[in-house]
C-alpha cells in the first residue's frame, strides 16, 4: 500500500512544490460524496456523486498541508505529474459507530460529504479511514475529469436564503461559517436568527477567537422545517424537519446528530460557507460535533451557550473531550499517539504542549477521552471537560490558534 501511494502522489512534493492555486484550480468548488459501509471487520469506500458549484470558500495557501491528522484523510493529486495539490483531514459517525456493538453485528452505510477546490485538469483523490491505532482501515483511488458531463451543476436553493451575521475584514483570506437551522418553521426563522447571534457571541466571547475574531465570516441560512423541535426515538417521537436530525445516536440518549450530510450540503449549496453549525430547536440537552463535518447544539436550555462552543470546539478545532464516562468502549491506547491536540497518552518528554508546561501554564492531568488512567490533558478543568467552565485551557487555547493560523495566514 506505502509504495503504492508513493506512486501515484509524490509526497516529496509536500515540502518541497509551494502551490499555486490559480496553476491547479478555479474559483469553484468540486463536492465529492461518498459512501462508507461495511462493519467492524470490513470497511468499503464507495464514490456516490460528484458535483460542482460556483466559488471556493477554503484555504487557498498550505494546500498540500494537513490541519490535523483527522480519522480519515483525502489527498488530491495532479493525475498528469502525480504532484500532491490538496490535502485534507476529517472525522466520521461512520467511524466512530464502528466502535459500537452494533457493527460487531450488522453492516451499515453512512453519506459523507467534502468539499475540495475544483481543478482546471484530471486529478486522482485517494480516500483514506484510519482507526484508533492510526492503521489505515479502508482506502479508494479514483480519478475525477473537470470536463466530466455527468457532474452535477449545483444551484442555490431558492427558499433558503441567508443573512450575513458578521464579515470578516479580509473575505478573501478567512474562515467561513455557516449556521444552519433545524426544527425552526418558517414562522419561526427570526426566532432562529436571534439564537444564532447568541451562539455567535457565546463563542467570540472565548480565546482565542476572541481576539481573532475578524478572521471569521458568519452567515445563518434559513432553512425552515415542516415540524418544530427535532426528533427523539427513544420516546418514540420523530418529526419532519430540514435535516432530520435526532437524539439517541448510537442508542446514546443525549448524542444529537443527523445522518444526512447530502441533505445538509444541498441546502448549503452556492452559498459561503466552510465549517458548518447546525442549530436544533429543542429543549431536550444534547448535541454533537464531528471534525470538519458539522457541530450540531440543542438552543433551549440554560447550557446552550456552553455546548454550542463545545462542539464547535470538536468540528473546527479537533478537540477531544476531556472527561471520563466510565472507561467503556476505549477510543485511546498507550500504543498510539492521540491526533486531537490536547490529548496525550504519553507522560515523557517532550510533552505534546512542553512549551506551556515549561511557562507553568499548564501540566499533564490524568483522565480524558473518556478514561480515568491513561490519557492526560493540560489543566484541571476547560471547556472541553464541563458546561461550568468559563473558557478553553491553555493547551486548547494554543490548538485552536495555530489552526486559525493554518486557515488564515498565508
């Protein structure tokens, strides 16, 4: 498998070819939709659709650099000189289910969707799943023609417009967000917009995005519900909304997610948007966020402003959760590294953040990522561990910058 990804894509390339984005792509972006199936045994990669809509909302500088390594990976090569021209990292439901009961028994799809910069000739885009151990599980190769007739033309949704929330200084060079609505009617839709202006400050309120706050492009479409509230099967409750989103994900009470990430991603087509945060009015607590793919928060409660920043702290920054839930189903191992940036399973030096534990701004903690022993994080307590706490660690602090850095600076 190694030589035959050296082969088709050469890495090489990675620090040594500084890309040009006006050599390799168009102002376009190329939607690429997958499948991915299979149980904890076997996992299959399947290409659903492609398709195409005007303008490109991403990074246009690093493009063969990785934010972080993810649970899955999706590089893009030139297919006529095998050069790396596009790189990008992502976590999946699809993977994480894989660590359920149910995948030692049943075999599963799951809709995936990503967006990369649309090219100007033939690419080939290799897909990679990793699991806990960072072993690749699953990989698929395929190549995508620009001048292909059979992708699709995406078009603006003509009732689901949207509202700029707040610009960023230099629209050009930022990161995009979009909320979207879920289980607002359209009676509803100011109601919405006042909760994403709420959830918009709760996050601007923390570092470091406080301070980098003009670095981030809001818009909130409004994309209305049949039904009102979202869809809860375990009091056996299921309502008609925008995305179909529902709690008990995984038979976890609490976990709020929707499966249908075409259905997200054609309500968001044509319009600017990047990191995608997806509001549920509903006064039942929960929520969700899965790295570069959505973060998903319940708006009617006291702990709405908390959770919103939270899961956003999932699906944009890659950060893991800081607090034990029994040391069931372990996700971390002393064998392997964790990718999330204020994770450790590992006490020698240098530590993963040795420069703010020489400052004194932070230590190694044991207890994270859902086990007691084993895993350490930065300090005590931070957004990433409880609802209660007012602001992110140090160590999460640091992450989150480097990667709006990554995004945003040239």
């Amino acid at each position: 498998m190694k030589k035959y990804i050296l082969l088709l894509c050469t890495l090489v390339s990675l620090e040594t070819y500084a890309q040009d984005f006006e050599r390799w792509f168009s102002d376009s972006t190329l939607r690429l939709d997958y499948v991915f199936a299979g149980d904890v045994n076997e996992q299959q990669i399947y290409v659903d659709q492609l398709s195409k809509s005007a303008r490109w909302f991403g990074r246009k500088h690093r493009l063969s650099e990785l934010p972080l390594a993810g649970n899955g990976q999706i590089t893009v090569c030139d297919k006529a000189t095998g050069t790396v021209i596009y790189r990008h990292s992502f976590s999946t439901l699809f993977q994480e289910w894989l660590s359920t009961e149910e995948a030692k028994q049943t075999r599963k799809s799951f809709e995936n969707v990503f967006l990369v910069p649309y090219p100007k000739q033939p690419i080939s885009i290799l897909v990679e799943l990793r699991d806990y151990h960072n072993q690749v599980t699953a990989s698929l190769t395929h190549t995508v023609d620009p001048k292909d007739i059979l992708i699709r033309k995406m078009e603006r949704k003509e009732n689901a417009p949207y509202v700029t929330l707040q610009q960023a200084a230099d629209t050009t060079c930022c990161i995009h967000i979009a909320y979207v609505a879920e289980g607002y009617t359209q009676e509803q839709m100011n109601l919405y917009l006042d909760d994403c202006r709420v959830a918009m400050e709760a996050l601007f309120e923390h570092e470091p995005f406080k301070a980098l706050r003009n670095r981030f492009n809001v818009i909130a479409l409004l994309s209305p519900s049949h039904d009102t509230d979202v869809s809860q099967p375990g009091e056996g409750i299921w309502r008609n909304t925008a995305l179909g989103s529902h709690f008990d994900t995984f038979y976890s009470r609490r976990y709020l997610t929707t499966l249908r990430l075409k259905q997200l991603h054609d309500w968001l087509a044509c319009t600017p948007y990047e990191h995608i945060i997806i509001l549920a009015n509903t006064a039942h607590y929960g929520g969700g966020g899965i790295y570069n793919s959505y973060n998903l928060s319940y708006t009617r409660g006291k702990h709405f402003r908390p959770v919103v920043v939270h899961e956003f702290g999932h699906s944009f920054g890659g950060l893991g959760d800081e607090y034990p839930y029994g040391d069931n189903d372990p996700m971390y191992f002393a064998d392997t590294e964790p990718w999330e940036p204020n994770l450790t399973t590992t006490t020698r030096k240098p530590a993963k953040w040795q420069n703010l534990i020489d400052t004194g701004k932070a230590g190694l903690v044991e207890g994270g990522g859902y086990l007691s022993k084993g895993v350490w994080r930065g300090q005590e307590d931070c957004r990433m561990r409880t609802n209660e706490f007012p602001v992110f660690c140090p160590v999460c602090q640091q992450s989150l910058t480097r990667l709006i850095d990554f995004y945003t600076v040239p």
